[in-house]
C-alpha cells in the first residue's frame, strides 16, 4: 500500500506541474521555451510513477 500511495503522490506532483505549464501557455508572454521545463517535469514524474507500477 505504501508504493501506491507514493505512486499517487508522484502523479499529483506531475499534474501540479502540468497545471503550472497549462497556467504559463495562458498567460501574456509564454513560449515553449519557458514551458518546457515543467513539461519535461510532469513527464519525467509520470514515468517514475509507471516505473514504479510495474515494479508492483
């Protein structure tokens, strides 16, 4: 139960940072380039999530 509930806490930390990028692409003066960190944030989040499912 533990590794799901830090699989669940993985997951919530991707979406924050999918939110923070959705929140930039809708602001005045965005660019890929500024997104782009917190996007490869959220993705790098969601393969340690699937990395540790299939551990399970």
């Amino acid at each position: 139960m533990d590794r799901f509930a830090a699989c669940v806490s993985v997951l919530i930390q991707s979406q924050t940072a999918s939110v923070a990028a959705l929140h930039g692409l809708l602001s005045e003066g965005s660019n890929y380039a500024k997104l782009r960190p917190q996007l490869e944030t959220s993705l790098k989040l969601v393969k340690a999530a699937e990395k540790q499912l299939k551990q399970n």
